[in-house]
C-alpha cells in the first residue's frame, strides 16, 4: 500500500492512496495527516497499513490535477518542523566493479594506509555492514541534512542558496520513522527521495561535508509501506527545457548496498537523543546514483526525475537560486 499527503481543491490537507489505475487517489475518512494516522495505528494497536485500508472512503481526487497543480505535500512530515529530523548515511552501496577492483589492488601493493579515509570507510563497510541476524555491524558515515524545514514537497522547486558552488542530485532510498511513546523507533515505510547537495564544496575538502550537505532536499511523492524490496531499479534523469541532458539507471536495496537497512538503522537510533518520543525522523540511506560524476552542472530551472515503479510516480523537483540571506550577528 503506498500513500500520498496532498491539498484538496479547498486546500485543506489529505492522504489518499492511488487506485488500481493509478489515475484517482482514494481519500482515507478523517485523517489529514500520515502522522495522525500513524498515532491511531498505535493507539490502535494494529499496522499503519490496516489503520489505512479501514479508513478509506469513497471520495477521491485526480491525481493528475494534484500533481500539475502542485498540491503535493511530502508523505510524511511532523506538524512543528522542528521535531522532524532529517539525516543521512553515505557510502552504503556497493559502487562500481571497477573501484572495487580499485581498491582492493591498492591494498594489496601499498597496504590499507595508503587508502583515503573514504575508501576506508567504503571497505569496512563491504567486510562488515552486513553482520549476522542479532550481531552490530560496522557504523557507517553519518550526516545531517536539517529538521524539516529542509524538506521540499514533491513538484516544487529547490532553493539553492547563491553562494552555493553546486547543487547537484542524489538519488537515494529513505527510511521514515515515527518514535512511539515509549522510545521505540517504528518504521512507517520508504520513499525515494534527491539528498540533494554542493560537490563542488565537498570535493574541495571532505570536512566541508557537513556544510555540503546543508541544503533542501525532497521525497516521495508516495510513502511505500512496509519493508523496502531487497532489489529496486529506477531512473534518474535531469531535464533542461525540453531536452534530458542526463539519464541514468540506478539501483539501490540491501541487493546492492554493503549495509543492511537494520544496521544502518542501529547506528542511528542508538543515540537517545534520536529517540525522543513523538518525532519524526527522514534518514536517505546513501546515493545509488548521482550526475555529478558524470560531469553534469546543474543550472537554474534544470527538473530532477526520479522514478520507480516500485514507488509509484515519479519525483520531480525543478532548481531555482535565491539569495541566502544575511548571516550578520548583531547584540540583543
């Protein structure tokens, strides 16, 4: 089942689920929020999905006119921002047979300190970000995006800030979480989200990662729930006016990463702080696909495409560039 938060036509806000044809999404009765819905799941004591399916109804809307109107809401956010944690893991997937190959020549000729930190942390994940049933695997690279006000509803555009050097895509799987009031993380399902960042800054210095990565970001437009498939195929394209000027396919799942979703998942709520009561939490689980090592520069009014079938339509955000605002400090 996935499920889509949207605007109705008296903009007041919706979730629905698209039907067989895809076309219409059916509304769910009394519910304007996934995260209303998954309280009363809990309250309920049954699964997201079950509190979803007895609460359709028999109004709809068409989905094509919420997607051209740009109606679309992200599949899940908190109703204070501020307690929406959006973050991220890197270099999870499995990458080139060619880098692998790579790498491993290069350790057996001049020893693994002559790698770089990041191949390092590449290679540790391949020997053990995938531990036996029970067992805690190496941690992987951890980052944070922002709190939800990072987030970037679905067919709306990202503000890249002037002084950024690039802004480039990221095509990643996300895991969405609400904690329950006992502490507990609970996995509501997975979208496919652009991470979003400035390579151009990163690739300078791998310290600059963190400012990097301080920009919009975007998800869904539909939430899968339940597990994540073990293997999930899409495409990633970049659209300039009427031209794609890069298309990729991209694959990403436990199929093709060197962590399993639960040992990423342990490295990050193993802190308690990540594990306040009531918050939400977007964790993108590292690129499976990114233009930017192809050589592509984005540039203002660029459209990012993600897709896959498995998630439903499409994501689709367009770039802008806005100032950034003054960073002057001046005495209370």
């Amino acid at each position: 089942m996935r499920l889509v938060q949207f605007f109705n036509r008296q903009a007041t806000r919706a979730v629905g689920t698209p039907d067989e044809s895809g076309r219409q999404l059916r509304l769910l009765d009394g519910v304007e929020r996934v995260y209303d819905l998954a309280q009363l799941a809990l309250d309920e004591g049954r699964s997201l999905a079950l509190a979803a399916e007895e609460r359709v109804g028999t109004e709809t809307d068409d989905y094509d006119a919420v997607v051209a109107e740009r109606r679309l809401l992200p599949p899940l956010d908190h109703p204070d921002p501020a307690h929406c944690l959006v973050s991220g893991t890197g270099l999870t997937h499995l990458g080139s047979a060619d880098a692998r190959d790579s790498m491993h020549r290069k350790v057996a000729e001049e020893g693994e300190e002559a790698l770089s930190d990041s191949m390092k942390m590449f290679k540790w994940g391949i020997e053990g970000g995938k531990p036996a049933e029970g067992a805690v695997g190496v941690a992987p690279e951890w980052f944070y995006k922002g709190d939800g006000g990072i987030v970037t509803p679905p067919e709306q555009a990202f503000d890249m800030v002037d002084f950024a050097e690039d802004g480039g895509d990221e095509v990643e799987l996300v895991g969405l979480y609400l904690i329950d009031p006992k502490g507990r993380p609970r996995c509501l399902g997975f979208a496919l989200g652009n991470e979003f960042s400035d390579h151009v800054l990163e690739q300078r210095n791998y310290l600059y990662l963190a400012h990097s990565k301080l920009r919009p970001c975007s998800f869904g437009p539909e939430l899968r729930l339940g597990a994540a498939p073990q293997d999930i195929r899409g495409q990633a394209r970049i659209r300039r006016g009427n031209e794609v000027i890069w298309e990729k396919p991209f694959a990403t799942g436990e199929a093709n990463m060197s962590h399993t979703i639960a040992n990423l998942e342990h490295h990050h709520f193993k802190y308690p702080q990540h594990r306040r009561p009531g918050d939400v939490h977007v964790h993108y689980f590292g690129a499976a696909t990114l233009s930017f090592t192809d050589g592509i520069r984005t540039q203002e009014n660029d459209v990012f495409e993600i897709e896959s079938d498995i998630f439903g339509r499409p994501l689709r955000n367009p770039l802008i560039v806005r100032p950034g605002g003054s960073a002057e400090v001046t005495e209370l």
